[in-house]
C-alpha cells in the first residue's frame, strides 16, 4: 500500500500506556484523569439514555449544549458566538482540529506550527496535502520569538496554529503574545486556528488570553476546546469548535461527512452540568494544587523543573540524572523503575535531545505521592 503518512506509526500516548500496563507502572504518560467526573454528569448521561435521547443529534449539536458554551465564551472572553451559525459540537478537539485543516488547508497551503507540538497538527496537514513549517520553541521558557515567525510568512502561508496553555511544556501566551499575532496577520488572509483544550487549567492568577478575546484575531480563527480536559471526560470524546460565520460554513461542510454528528445524550448532560455548575472556574485551582503537590514531594529528587504555568503536565529535566536519549530513558523509567512519562523529543519535527520527560499530574494524591517517591530513589 502506499502510505499517505509514512512517518507516522503509533502514538507515543498509545506506546507509552501500553507499556506501563506491560509493566505495571505508574501512568503519568497519557494525559487523563485517574478519578471520576462528578456523579451528577453520569447521572445525567444515564436519565437522557433512559428518556430516549439515543438517535443522532443536530449535525452542529445539541442546541442547549451549543447556548450554554455561547453563554460561558461571553461571560469568560466577552465575546459573542451564535450558537446556530457559528458554534459546532465536535467528537473531542482532536476532531475539530482535523476538519479545520479539512475545510481550509489546500495542495501546497503552508501551516505554520510550534514546536514541540501535540501530535495531532502535522499528520492532518499532510493528508491534507499542506506543508507544514515548523517554529520552534526554546526551552525553558519556550517562548515565541515573533520576529522570526514574520520571516516564515509568505503568500504560501495559509494557516497558523497556536495551543495555549501548551502541551508538551506547560508554558502560556501573554496578551503581548496574542497582540504581536494580531499585528502579523493584520493585511492578510491567514487563519489561525486556536487550540484551547486547556483553557481552565492556568495557575498562578494567570488569565487564559483565548483567542475570543481578540476581536481582530477570533474573525479570522477557528478556536477548538475540549470537555474531556475540562469535566474530567476524556473517553467521551465532546469538544466543540468556535468560528465565524464564513469559517463556521466550511467548518460544517466538512464535519457533516467526517462525524456527521456527536453522541445526543451526553451532548444533553453536558448543557444541563454546565447550567448547574460552573466547575470550570475553579479548575486551575484544582490542578494547582496537584501540581504544587508534585513538585513539593519530588523537589529534593535529581530532576529539574521549571512549574507548567497552565495545563495538566509537568515537564522534568533528567540532564542531572543520566545521558540517555529522552526516549530510552523513558522506557528504563517505565520499566525497571515504574513510572511512565512521554519523551519530550517526540513532539518535535526534527531530532532534538533536551533530556526533558513530560510526566501527567491529573491524578489522585496517592498516585502522585506513589510516584515522586520513585522519582526521589533515580
Ligand atoms: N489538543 C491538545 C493540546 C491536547 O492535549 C489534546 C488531548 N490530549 C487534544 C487536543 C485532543 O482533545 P480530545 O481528547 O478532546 O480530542
Ligand atoms: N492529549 C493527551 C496527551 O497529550 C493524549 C491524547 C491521546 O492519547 N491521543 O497526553
């Protein structure tokens, strides 16, 4: 067969959980949650299921569920979305980001990315046809050297796509950030899609600067978030996308034969949760306090860190530790050692050797605590 993707095997997520399950290791790989979502949501789930709520949704979602995030976008970024032309419900982010490169990205389009990146961005470009150019970002504050993207800009350039808070590092966009993205696109007719899966998950007091805020910036993006990150659901796989009406028209002529449609009765849950309570606000502090509670137990061990400013992962620094490429010393920390974390160099396009492991702190106090103290031992 010929491969449209060549490079591209199994995830690191899927090798990485894998192995820990092999080895009975701790998992702080993948990123999810080893505790449940609030009882009321499955309560919710399980009413909507047993009222019928079984036979396929809207095509754009469920329309309370499509209010509810119009009405959370304009209380958190005072911006307006109408949730008949210009919201949709995705099947997780990861769908949402797929169809917007789908609906936008043509044969030599250029997308430009951040590296390290989520894994997702490139493989969609190229089955796209896109090219995608890569900035890369300097460790350890992985922040954007604006200057340089202006030079990457060309008539080619199609797309931009930005994650704040950033998965692998943990590092987030300042207002000056999305203000030099405004001033560089300005003039053109480049699209940026957003993506803010962790758009609760900041610490420190910092506030998520989304895309919405930015009236410039949100009329040319697609901004995409996820349910998973935010209600402690990501086997559900709910996210939606936010877009103005003219990209929200190709965004749907893609969606509508890619899912066609999300799963109705957790669409449903999901609106009647996010009336009752709104559990997004006090996300950041949750995560803030595992993340404290991370790096206070493993502060005395030989790895290094700077704290994640936002999102649920923490990157360590082994130089102190151990030679290896990131990614043998991942599997001999999985293995011998039993906890599993994700090499940082996978999430770059080119070979890159930071000796940086990305370790998930979404998990119960026990885990963490079961964790670090390996982690003290290496
Ligand atoms: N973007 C980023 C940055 C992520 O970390 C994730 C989840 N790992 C996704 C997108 C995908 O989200 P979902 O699970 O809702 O598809
Ligand atoms: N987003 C999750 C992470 O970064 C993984 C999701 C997946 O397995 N595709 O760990």
């Amino acid at each position: 067969v010929h491969s449209k993707l060549p490079k591209v095997g199994l995830t690191i997520f899927s090798k990485m959980s894998q192995l820990a399950n092999e080895h009975n290791a701790i998992n702080l790989s993948q990123g999810f949650p080893d505790f449940s979502c609030h009882p009321k949501l499955i309560e919710l789930v399980h009413q909507y299921m047993l009222k019928g709520s079984n036979q396929y949704a809207p095509m754009t979602g469920v329309m309370s569920l499509r209010e509810r995030i119009a009405e959370k976008t304009e209380m958190l970024y005072t911006a307006k979305y109408n949730p008949e032309t210009e919201i949709t419900i995705t099947a997780g982010a990861t769908q949402a980001i797929y169809t917007a490169i789908a609906a936008m990205i043509n044969e030599g389009d250029e997308v430009l990315i951040f590296t390290p990146a989520y894994d997702c961005y490139e493989p969609a470009v190229e089955l796209n046809g896109g090219r995608s150019v890569f900035v890369q970002l300097n460790g350890p504050e992985y922040k954007i050297d604006w200057d340089h993207v202006k030079k990457l800009i060309n008539q080619r350039t199609k797309m931009v796509i930005i994650n704040t808070p950033h998965n692998p590092t943990g590092t987030i966009f300042s207002m000056q950030d999305m203000q030099k993205l405004e001033k560089l696109l300005s003039g053109t007719d480049i699209i940026v899609l957003s993506d803010e899966v962790y758009e609760h998950i900041l610490f420190d007091g910092y506030e998520h600067q989304s895309v919405a805020r930015f009236p410039k910036l949100a009329d040319r993006s697609f901004i995409v978030s996820s349910f998973g990150k935010t209600y402690h659901t990501t086997g559900w796989k709910v996210g939606y996308c936010l877009a103005p009406k003219e990209l929200m028209v190709e965004f749907r002529k893609a969606h509508q034969y890619t899912v066609f449609s999300v799963n109705t009765p957790f669409q449903y849950a999901l609106a009647d949760f996010m009336n009752e309570a709104e559990q997004y606000l006090t996300l950041g502090q949750f995560y803030q306090e595992k993340r404290d509670f991370f790096l206070e137990a493993i502060k005395g061990s030989r790895f290094k860190f700077h704290p994640a400013a936002g999102t649920y992962f923490q990157s360590l620094s082994f130089a102190d530790i151990s030679d290896e490429k990131d990614t043998d010393f991942a599997i001999r920390l999985t293995n011998d050692f039993g906890v599993a974390s994700i090499p940082i160099s996978v999430f770059y396009n080119i070979n890159h050797d930071e000796k940086m492991l990305r370790f998930c702190f979404a998990k119960s106090k026990d885990t963490l605590a079961r964790a670090a103290e390996i982690l003290n031992r290496i």
